[in-house]
C-alpha cells in the first residue's frame, strides 16, 4: 500500500522506494518491474477513459471482397493510421491498426498462424457520415464502424457483444525520430507521448527539458542498473475492449493466479513477459515463463475469445462494473430493476508491434477453441508414452543411478515411461554433450531403458556456452547465428555454462541447422528413445534485466523487444523439427518446453517452471493448467512434490493423486532436495503412489483418446467445469475441481490433513459414478465425500464410455496389445456414449497413411454398439475387449454378442447393491464393428 | 517344505539325469501343483469362488487373488512362476508375462509376445555359482580374519584395562593430595564457594554420564564372562551359573527365575541385554572380582575442580582417565569449545605419558560385539575418484578433497551404527558435516559389507549432500554357513 501512494510523487522517487523496498523485504519481486517501472505501461495508463482523439475518415473507406480498410486520424497530432478488418471463416473478425506511413516497419509477428486466415465476404449495409454498418455474413451479426470518435461495435440482433476504443483508450505511439537529434519537425510530429489528449500538457511540459524526458523513459530506460537504449523511441500501443453482459474472463497465462481473472483495478494489470521467476509468488499478477496473449469471456448466453497477436511486453487490464459489488448488491440491482447491465472491460498495452487482434465469436466454448485452433493450429498429438509417468530430477548423477532408479521402478513394481537428465548431464553445460565421467556410455544406458521398453529426456537449452572447443558454439559462430548486441557483437550473457551466447532462433536457416543437430550422427550418444527438453527458454539470461535478454538485442533488424515472446516458441519449435528429421519425419517428437506463446501447442508440452514443495502450490496447479487448456495448451503439468524445496510425505502423496490426473504427469526436485523416488517413503507411501501412477495407466487409452480429440479440434483435455456446463453460473468460478474430457470429474485434495472435500457435481437431472466404488450421485448438487490419504475423487459421468487398460505392465508400450475394459456408465435414460482410438503410439502414421482406429461405443436400447468413425483409415491391433462394465444397469436374463451375423451367449454377473453388471470376456477385436444386447 | 521340495528335485535330477516336466497349467510352481487339478473344478485359492477348470489360465482374471490365471496377465496382483532350471526358480508379477522384455532367463514368460528370448539359465546358473563360491571364499577368509581381529581387540582391551587400572590408582592417590590442598584453599578462598557450585552440577552431570558408561563397560564384560561359549547371546543356562542372582535368594536359581531375569527370552543378544542387566547389575559378581576378590572401582571422584577450564591436571601426575569421555561434555554447552579443547590437550597429555598406541577414549565406542571394529579406530581409508579424494577414518569423520587442489570438506562426523534392526552394525552414519549452501548439513552414511581387504570402494551423492559410501571389512564377515547348504546344480524338474 504504502509503495502505491508513494509512487504517485514522481519516477525518481518511485525507482529509489522500490529499490529500497524490495531489498527489504521481497528480494524477488523487486527484480522484476511493475507497470509504473515499465514506461510504456506507466504512460499508457496514465491515461484515462474519455474521449478519444481519433476519427474514422469514412471517406477512406476501402473494401475489396473481404478486406476493408479505412483510415484513423489523431486529431490531436494528425497522424494518420490504416485500420483493416477482415471476416475471417468460422465466426471471426480481425481488426489490424497500423501507422498508414510509419517512418520504418512496425513489426508483425510471423510463424504464429498456421497460415493466413481465409476470409469471407464482408458488405456495406449502409453509410453515412456518422459511421459505416457491415453485414458479418450469414447471421444477424453486423459491425458497427463510428466516426467520430472512432469506435467498433460488434452487434447481434439488438445485442452488442463486443465494443473497441469505445472508452477511448486506443494509443498509438508512432514512430518519429527524436527531437533533439533532429531539425525542428512540423509541430505534429514532435509529440513524444502517448497520443492522447489527456497527455498533451504533459508532453509539453516533457519537451521543456532533456532531464524530464530520460526520466519518462521515451528513449532510454533504466531499471536496477540496466538501461535500455530505445533508439526508436516510444513506440508502444493500446486499445480497450468491451464486453457487455460478461462477468467471467479467462486465459492470458502463465499467471500463477485463480482461473477466473480478477480485475485489476487498484493493483498491476497482468503482464505477459517470459521471465525465469525465481521462487515464484502465488496469486498476483506477475509475468511468468510464458505468454499467450488470448482472452476467454464467457457468460451463460456465450462465449467469446480475444487473441491479441504481439510478442512484444504486454499488460492487461480488466475492470468489471460489478467487481465491486456484493452478492447483496447484485440482488438490489435486480430486485430494483437496475439498468446498470453488468460489463467487463479489458485493456491490452504492448510495447511496440503492431494492433493485430482476433476477435473469435463463439458462441459455444467449443466454438472458440476450434476458431483459436484454426488460426495457431491444435496441440500436437504425443507419442502415447509422453502420457505416461515422467521421473525427473535435477539431476540423475550418472548412468549408475539411472540404473538403480530403473530398477527401483521394477523393484517396487511401479510404471513408468521417462527418466529425465537435467543440466549435470552434460560436459561442462555444453548442450548436446554428455560428461565424460558420468556419462560416459550414454548408449549403454538408453539400450539399457528400451529394453524395458521405456526412454529418457535430456535437456538441451537455448544458452551456449562460449568456448572455442564445443562445437556448437563454434559452428553458431561461424554461421554468424547468435543474438547480437545492440551494437552489432555476438550477445553474451551469464547462465549455467558462464558466458553464453544466445542463437538467434527468430532466423529460419538457424532453426533449420539446429534442428540438424538432432541427427543421431551430430547428437553423439542419442538414440531414438532419447528425447528434449528446452528449459530456460524465456530466455533466462542471469546477469540481464529481469533475468532476461536486453531489449535492445538485435534479431537481424529486428530488436529483441519486438519478439522477446516468442523466442522460446521458436526454441520448441526448432527441437521439435529436429527430432522429426531424425526419423525422417516418421517418428513424433516429444519436447517439453517452459517458455512458450501463441501457437505452442503445436510442438509439445508445457510445464508450470519452477515451484515449490508447498501446499499452495499443488492447489495453483489446477487454474495454471487450465488457463494453458483454455488457450490451446494441453500438454500441461506441474513439477510433482514441488521443485524448490522437501515436501512433507503427505503433500507428495497428495501431489502424486493430482498430477496423475492432469495432462502432464512428471515428478521433479531441485538439486538440494533429497531424493524422492516414490519409494523412499515407506511401504504404506509406496503403496499409495504406486496405486495412484496405476490408476494413471489404465486410463492412457480415455487419455489417448483425448489427445487425438484435442489435436483434431482443439479441445482442451483438462477442463474448467463451465466448458461442458456453459449455462450452469455455479461452475463460472470453480478451479479447485476439473474435468478430463467431458465424461472425468476430479476433485484432487489439495489441503493438508484433509479429512473431506466437497465437490460440485454439475448437471442437473445428470448422474455421477464414483468410478472406485461405482456408488451413483445425482448432478447438480455439493457433494461431501470423506477422504483418507487414499482417496482422490474421481467421478465418471452418466451417459459415457472410458475405455480402460487394466493389465497395468511397467511401461505404456508394454501394454500396447493389452485387451480393454469398457466402463459404461448409463444416464438416468439408459444411455451412454464414447470413443475408441488406437494407433502405433508413436508414429505420424496416423496423419500419413490414415493407419488408426477411431470407433464410436454407444449403449442406446440395451445395446452396446461399436461401429466405425473413420472408415477408410486401416490399422490392426492385436487388442481386444475382455470385460465390459455397465454402471446403473438393471439385471438381464441373457446377454449375447452379436457379429459377423453370429450370435454367442456372454456370461455376466451382476452386483445388484452398486447395479453394476458385468460382462465376461466377450472377446471381440477392439478394432471390429459389435453388438452386446442386454435382453 | 521349500527345503523338502528342492531336496527332491534334486533326487529327481541326480537320479534321472535328464529334466522331466511335469504337467501342471503354466506359472504354477510344483508346490502348489495339487491345487490345480485338472479336470476338476478350481477353487480359487483365497478360497472365494470356484470356477471350472477351463477358466484357469484362460486369460480372464475370475479369482480376486489371481490364483486362477497363474500363466496370463489377466489378473492385477497375479503372480508368474518360473523354473529356470539351471538357475534360480522365482516368482514375477503376472503384468511382466508377454511384455515384450525377458524377465525368466528359461524365456517362459514371453511365450506369445515375439519378444526374442534366450534361455540364459545356465550361464547364470554357473556365473552365480562362481559369484557365491567366491563370496564364500572371502566370507570364510573374511570371517578367519575377523576372528583376529576380536582376538586383539580383546587383548588390546585387557592391556588397557590393566592401564586404566593403574591410572585409577594414581588418580586416586592424586585425589587425596588434591582432597588435603582443597582443605586449605577452600578455607583460603571462601568467596569463591558459590562460584563453584555453579560448577558443581555440571560436575554432577558428568560423574554420572561417567558412571553410566562404566555401567555400560560392566556390563559388556559381564556380557563377555556369561557368553561361555562366546556365540554373541548369554542363554539361560549360561547366567544359571551366577547363584548369586537368585532373585528369592533360596540358594537355587531355577532356570524359571533365570527365564524372568531375562524377561522371558531363551537367550540375549548385547542389544537385549541391556535390560537384563538392569535386573542382575546390583547382584551380579564378576568371575574376576570374585576369583580374585578384588575391591569394587574406585570410589568416583566426589570434588569437582576448582577449575573447569583446567580439569586437574597436574604436571607431576597422571590425568583421569574420566575426562577422555569427551562425548559427555557436550552437556556444557557454555564451556563446550573450551572443553574439546582441554580434552585434546588432555588427551595429547596422556598419549605423551602412556604411549601413542593407547588412546582410552575408544573405551567409549561401541566396537561391536566382539569388539570386531577395533582395528578401525584411528585409521583411515581413501579412495579417489575423478574429481575428489574421499577419506574415511572410522569412528571419527569422513571428508572430501579436490584432487586438484582445494580444501578439505567435513561430510560428517561419527554419529552412530544405523545399520537394520537385525544387525545394526551394517551401516554407519557420519553426521553434522559443512553446511550446505541453502541445504543441510553434510552427512555421509557407509554401508559395510564383508571383504578380505579393508576398503572404501564407492562413493556417491545421491541426494544434495547426502553421501553414500561403500566400505568393505573383514568385520562384518558372518560366519560361514555350511558349503553344503549352498546351492549348486540343482535344477527343478
């Protein structure tokens, strides 16, 4: 509190108080900046709503077949700007703004979508000098283009669902070239400020002197010691949005805050910046490893997405008319008819780039998630064991102890698929290398985990060490590949090697030679069961602001400031690449990266970066995870037991029961930590982890499943509630529960010494199956269920179909042949629906020569049918169902298979205290087209 | 009966010479070959449920135990046997049988996998052999050393005694003199009176600790004199020959009352006789003392020094052997330093007047047993690896040095045998190192193993400064079971 009142008397003082303060008492938070140390942000808030200085000059108005374009003018400093709007396919609209003559380039950010977005025909309803009124294609949709202020209102029918500028809040700095540098321009181009009206007097006053304007940062910054040099000035953007009607907006990740975003009134806005946090707070706003500037709003009519495209820093802020209200208050308004409908307004702040925002319609989730998905592109689909269990630690000291853990997995008979190598692995931190004494025989080592069947992960990062001897910093060199600094040397930071030099992964041929070096005959000691992981990908840079890359870093002409974001997507990007080239692109990589942006999805994994062994931190996994799902990302997890730090043995059994439930599911810990192997906790500990990592495993088939449903449409895998339940308010701000899919509800226990959760089983006039007991409850209640440190709640909805693999064996590829055991849980109306996929696992076959099975279960009329999805893909498996059970059945006197026009009896039995009935061993193919009837 | 049963099947090997199978469904070991009954309904063996047999081995898991699919992997908590004639005949969990990896070197659990398995009993058969016979050899020369090395260590510890003995008598001698100068100087400085009761219950504390570790080398000799036959446990009829325990003092000590004495136990190990001890300590006569009658110890010091800083050393006598007990001082927390530091000096005083070779604070050790681990105190071990030189000196500390240079690193001091509740004297715990940066203490933790050679031959850091050692010593060699009992050649038919 006391930091904010202060900081209104001026920068200097704001700089030497939070200098002051942060070694004070939060060593972390101060290396970081806040919006009033970032000046662009602190500028760009400094204004107000009101009204805005820019005009739409209709007469401008351009409209090809589906691109119209029309100019904005600030009438403050007669810059003019070029305003594009596109309909795009699939219920989308794109609003770019530009400078109409900028001085240079303003940087657009590419290799985000998967290709230009086709478009649809756009028409003029009608004009006049007040504003323009399009027709957005079929429905009653229309934009509303208004003159004077400028202004954007998406309407339906009489509804306006989205407004832009309409507070008056779209900022653009352009590009000019510094005033005391140069020859007094003509008086419009001197303003130095953000172009708002409310700013002129104080632009004036800023021109007065040099001293004012350093202090305001326009063309140098400083913070805690490093300065930015900004040779092009201010150059930073803003546009506001409104959203009548909505209440809840989701997204924007990597926030390590509740799903429901809060606003932001009186506090930070959001940032969006890959940093490396060290020791990362929970519940604020601060920026994180990772960035994806995309907004969800939902309310119970629809839902709506913001994709705002620049990689530049960003700040988002969120206001809402009835934040501040009270339940109480919410009641009076309705009772007293109050007019006042409720609205959120969001504003985003770059600091440089271009305005290039999409503005996805809806109306359903799933709607937004395919239009998202249709312009960044879906997760990719992973090979089946990256859905198994991950055992990392920083780090497996040498090949010995990669063997003893091995065998300790075998020992204790628990699964796994991945022993991950950390940094120590490598010679000397050289990337690519392996430690001469340590690893001495890395092939030995990997024949030694595929024969059980399993892999490994080495890290390799972006940061290489400068020494003339390794080969890939030599190379790089030659190749003239690294970030330069702003005065055109190689960049060199302070990371785990030392000095490092950075590769300038923005750069095409770069990407392409580094994903060269994934060549098993450049990568000495790989093997195809060997596969990456990018770390400290933001970049980390230990010794540059914020841990970071200095902005003023050069990627070609491009300054790192322009696509700081996206670096560590094009790090992922250039792993994945080159892990596909090993195989000759056969093979699926499998790459897990902590930096990530827009579009990541489409190379692998993400995790939620360094942690910590605490309670709270369990319990933040499930929002961070869920904002990742809701914007594209996944393949999400959170470092099982907490990476800084021991947990105690219950918050690492607890950790195991969540992790096992969400998408990404590995174990890692901090050098410092003791080891924590999942059986170093006593026999009892051992039990419950192996229990749990089991449970994970005969669910890999629903999860496969899943996947491939995601990568086909952009589902997300782990959901919030109101994804399947978009009408039911309650579910608006649960994130303490989540869905897998639509047909797994988990309530992990995330509080210590619990002895019972409620969970909110949504859905009314739906059921509920406790999928370890098979008791049914009724949806749309609280349910109370008593919990021992065995327990995690985990329901199965009426009215769908989990195919399970039960023979858990100690590596997913182990059990490939294994037969299915079909979990039919029936509706209250006796009915039930699912999906089979299957496929080698691990191969692009799938995509290349349509080799899966996709097949459709549905038990409608007491039958249980199998039929075909994909007719004409062709893949044999050897995997068949050998058990079927049907939760809420009632007793048949006689069940019978039929196929290929052949009838056999099937032996059942039928537990009447839970109506389970069972099936025995009908035996089909998993891949054959069947019947079961219940008669 | 597992003994019974591979005692067969050996008969069957030697007397037919070829390996004859016997039907019984697959993964079922012999033992439990008459549960499997072919033809005849199978009750599973949990006895839940009976099924016909057909549904045995028929890949569909009936039974809650898994008892009914013994060669599938249909059954979670199934369980594979496999004969592995040539080797060893085991058990693994049904979820390894067809997995693609070989896990019976006789190949029979990947029968319908395509996992190309070689039947690799016979090498291991041979190759264990080799290994067993070898480690037989070295547990036999091993144990013939260790033998040894209790012998010294019991003469090193009589030699002491005979030291201590004679140390106690001089102290005694020094105590009177000290007794009659405290006569007169308590008259001279009287002000100084309650200064020294500040010291007095330190002194107190220490009398006791004192007491009790004689308790406790009492008692280990009493361990020693009632072990006649020197098997590491006192039985019942080995403490039936002190009379002088009868608990009702009738003149007989019936084996009943030696029974309650001992709590009910047929014989005690020194880890149980602690508490027998505590029943016969204040009766027990030693064999010695009563042979040869000698007095009781020493009466224990009953002045404390005027000075704790300078405990009672005089130029012209010998120190208490007492103050060697150095890990009792560590009640004084004020003077602590201070006083490992006068117990150096006090030690270093001691070995100038008695010779390097004895140094009586290993009195406090626990050496073992059989006081095996003797031969370790005050030595060191090395062993180097790439980057380090790692030092062991038992009972004492370990510690690590760069190769190249560097200094040295404390990765614990002598903490305690934290070997399993069978044999603690397995593993050894070195705690209380440097610290960590950000981390605990370093601590170390040597796992014993029996060899000919005294060695270090591994160290690792498995967790952040946790080390692990390896150590290997001819004093936790077991005795040599009988070579007949080793297994060799038998093969399941």
């Amino acid at each position: 509190m006391a930091v904010i009142s202060i900081e209104r008397m001026g920068l200097l003082s704001v700089f030497c108080v939070c200098l002051f303060f942060s070694s004070a008492f939060a060593v972390d938070r101060g290396n970081f900046k806040t919006c009033d140390q970032s000046s662009f942000c602190k500028r760009q808030r400094a204004l107000k709503p009101g009204q805005s200085p820019y005009r739409a000059l209709l007469e401008t108005l351009e409209l090809s077949d589906s691109r119209l374009t029309l100019q904005l003018i600030n009438d403050n400093n007669k810059v003019h700007l070029l305003l594009e709007l596109y309909r795009l396919q699939g219920n989308m609209t794109r609003v770019k703004i530009n400078e109409l003559k900028p001085l240079k380039p303003r940087f657009e950010v590419p290799d985000v979508l998967i290709a230009e977005p086709p478009t649809e025909p756009l028409s003029v309803l009608s004009k006049d000098d007040n504003g323009i009124v399009l027709s957005l294609g079929a429905e009653s949709q229309r934009l509303i283009v208004s003159a004077r202020p400028f202004r954007l209102d998406i309407m339906e029918g009489p509804e306006v669902l989205l407004s832009l500028n309409s507070r008056g809040l779209l900022a653009f700095e352009h590009l000019h070239l510094r005033k005391d540098t140069q020859a007094q321009p003509d008086g419009a181009e001197v303003k130095e400020s953000v172009d708002g009206d409310q700013q002129q007097d104080e632009v004036e006053k800023d021109e007065d002197g040099e001293g004012d304007k350093e202090q305001d940062g326009l063309w140098e910054e400083t913070f805690k010691s490093h300065t930015d040099t900004k040779p092009n000035g201010p150059t930073s953007i803003s546009l506001d949005f409104s959203l009548p009607g909505v209440e809840h907006v989701y997204g924007i990740p990597e926030h390590a805050d509740d799903l429901k975003l809060k606003t932001t009134d009186g506090g930070d806005p959001y940032r969006l910046y890959n940093l490396d946090v060290f020791q990362y707070e929970l519940y604020n706003p601060m920026a994180l490893y990772g960035s994806i500037p995309v907004m969800l709003a939902h309310n119970t009519q629809r839902t709506m997405g913001i994709f705002w495209l620049n990689a530049a820093e960003t700040w988002v802020d969120i206001s809402s008319n009835t934040a501040g209200k009270t339940v109480f208050g919410k009641m009076l308004d309705f009772v007293q008819g109050s007019s006042e409908k409720p609205q959120t307004d969001i504003r985003w702040i770059s600091e440089s780039g271009i305005i290039d925002v999409f503005i996805m319609l809806g109306p359903k989730p799933s709607d937004v998630f395919s239009q998202y998905a249709s312009l960044t592109g879906t997760q990719s689909f992973p090979p089946l064991a990256s859905l198994g269990y991950h055992q990392c630690r920083w780090n497996y000291n040498d090949q010995e102890d990669v063997k003893s853990v091995d065998q300790g997995f075998d020992q204790h008979d628990i699964p796994y698929d991945f022993i991950w190598l950390d940094i120590e692995h490598a010679d000397g931190k050289r990337y690519f290398t392996w430690d001469p004494h340590k690893f001495s025989q890395p092939k030995e080592m990997l024949q030694g985990l595929m024969d059980k069947r399993r892999k490994m992960v080495a890290i390799v990062d972006p940061h290489i060490k400068v020494d003339s001897g390794y080969k890939i910093h030599s190379e790089i060199t030659s190749k003239d590949f690294y970030v330069k600094n702003k005065d055109g040397r190689n960049y060199e930071g302070w990371c785990w090697p030392g000095n490092s030099g950075y590769p300038d992964f923005t750069i095409p041929e770069m990407r392409a030679w580094w994903a060269s070096m994934f060549a098993y005959d450049q990568y000495e000691g790989s093997m195809e069961n060997l596969f990456t992981w990018n770390d400290m990908n933001e970049p980390s840079v230990f010794n540059g602001p914020e841990v970071t890359m200095h902005k003023d870093a050069l990627h070609g002409k491009w300054e790192h400031r322009e696509i700081h974001n996206i670096y560590g997507l094009y790090v992922q990007m250039a792993t994945a690449e080159g892990q596909i080239q090993r195989s000759g692109g056969v093979e699926r990589p499998f790459v897990l990266t902590r930096a990530f942006f827009a579009g990541s999805q489409r190379f692998g994994a993400v995790w939620t970066g360094d942690n910590a062994a605490e309670w709270g931190h369990l319990k933040i996994s499930i929002p961070m995870c869920l904002s990742l799902g809701l914007v594209g990302v996944s393949f999400c997890g959170a470092d099982i037991g907490g990476f800084f730090k021991n947990p105690s043995t219950e918050l690492l059994v607890r950790w195991y029961q969540t992790g096992a439930y969400q998408p990404f599911f590995r174990a890692h810990a901090h050098l410092d930590t003791t080891r924590r192997e999942p059986w170093l906790f006593g026999p009892e500990n051992t039990a419950l982890i192996r229990e749990v990592i089991r449970q994970r495993y005969a669910l890999l088939p629903y999860w496969y499943q899943l996947f491939f449903q995601a990568y086909r449409t952009g589902m997300p895998v782990m959901r919030p509630l109101w994804v399947d339940y978009p009408k039911d308010t309650v579910t608006f701000t649960i994130d303490d529960e989540f869905l897998i899919g639509s047909d797994l509800l988990v309530h992990p226990i995330t509080e210590e010494g619990s002895r019972g959760v409620t969970a909110y089983l949504p859905g009314a006039g739906e059921v509920w199956y406790d999928v370890h007991t098979f008791q049914k409850h009724n949806g749309a209640q609280n349910l109370y269920i008593p919990v021992t440190l065995s327990s995690i709640p985990v329901f199965q909805r009426g009215g769908s179909i989990i195919p399970r693999k039960d023979r858990v064996r100690r590596s997913s590829a182990c059990m490939e042949n294994d037969p299915y055991t079909l979990y039919v849980a029936l509706s209250p109306k006796k009915f039930a629906r699912g999906k089979l996929y299957i496929d080698d696992g691990h191969s692009f076959n799938y995509d290349t020569k349509k080799e899966f099975i996709h097949r459709s279960l549905t038990f409608a009329n007491n039958a249980l049918t199998s039929s075909n999805l994909c007719p004409d893909c062709n893949f044999l498996t050897s995997s068949w169902i050998e058990k079927v059970l049907i939760l809420g059945a009632s007793k048949p006197s006689k069940v019978v298979l039929k196929m290929d026009g052949k009838e056999t009896p099937v032996d059942f039995e039928f537990d009447s205290s839970m109506s389970v009935l069972t099936l025995r061993k009908p035996g089909m193919n998993a891949g054959d087209d069947w019947t079961l009837l219940l008669q | 009966m597992t003994c019974l049963h591979l005692l067969l099947t050996l008969v069957f090997a030697v007397s037919l010479g070829t390996p004859v199978e016997i039907q019984r469904p697959r993964g079922v070991p012999l033992t439990k070959k008459p549960f499997y009954e072919e033809n005849k309904p199978f009750t599973c063996l949990d006895g839940s449920r009976t099924i016909p047999f057909d549904r045995v081995n028929d890949d569909y898991c009936d039974c809650k135990d898994g008892s009914d699919e013994p060669g599938t992997a249909a059954c979670p908590n199934g369980s594979f046997h496999c004969t592995n004639a040539g080797y060893r005949p085991m058990f693994i969990p049904s979820s390894r049988i067809n997995d693609g990896i070989c896990d019976c070197c006789d190949t029979t659990d990947e029968y319908n996998s395509g996992a190309k398995c070689e039947n690799t009993c016979k090498e291991l058969g041979l190759k264990e052999r080799d290994v067993l016979q070898k480690m037989a050899e070295i547990t036999k020369e091993g144990f013939l050393l260790k033998q040894q090395l209790i012998e010294e260590a019991k003469k090193g510890r009589e030699e002491k005694q005979g030291k201590v003995t004679d140390m106690q008598e001089n102290k005694k001698q020094l105590e009177e003199k000290v007794e009659a100068l405290r006569t007169v100087k308590e008259t001279a400085e009287q002000p100084e009176k309650e200064a020294k009761e500040r010291h007095l219950k330190a002194w107190e504390e220490q009398k006791a600790a004192i007491r009790l570790e004689k308790d406790k080398a009492k008692m280990a000799e009493a361990f020693l004199e009632l072990d006649d036959n020197a098997d590491g446990f006192v039985s019942v009829s080995e403490l039936q020959s002190h009379a002088e325990l009868d608990p009702d003092a009738d003149g007989t000590l019936t084996e009943t009352e030696v029974q309650g004495l001992m709590g009910g136990a047929a014989q005690v190990d020194t880890s149980t006789f602690e508490s027998v001890w505590t029943n016969i300590k204040d009766k027990y006569h030693s064999e010695v003392s009563r042979e040869e009658s000698q007095p009781e110890e020493p009466a224990p010091v009953e002045t404390p020094p005027e000075e704790v800083k300078e405990p009672v050393v005089d130029n012209d006598s010998e120190p208490f052997p007492e103050d060697d007990i150095s890990e009792e001082e560590d009640e004084d927390e004020d003077d602590e330093d201070d006083y490992h530091e006068d117990d150096d000096k006090v030690r270093v005083y001691i070995t100038q007047k008695t010779g390097a070779s004895i140094n009586f604070s290993d009195l406090s050790f626990d050496f073992g047993p059989d006081a095996e681990f003797t031969y370790l105190y005050s030595q060191c071990y090395e062993l180097t690896t790439s980057e380090y030189i790692y030092r062991l000196c038992p009972f004492n500390r370990v510690s690590q040095k760069p190769k190249y240079g560097g200094s040295e690193t404390n990765l614990g001091t002598w903490g305690s045998w934290s070997g399993p509740e069978n044999n603690k004297y397995l593993v050894m715990k070195y705690e209380h190192g440097t610290g960590c940066w950000q981390g605990p203490n370093r601590s170390t933790t040597v796992k014993l193993t029996c060899g000919k050679e005294t060695v270090v031959t591994s160290t690792s850091e498995p967790s952040r400064c946790e080390y692990l050692m390896e150590f290997t010593t001819p004093a936790v060699c077991q005795e040599p079971a009988n070579m007949d009992l080793l297994p060799h050649g038998h093969e399941e038919l």
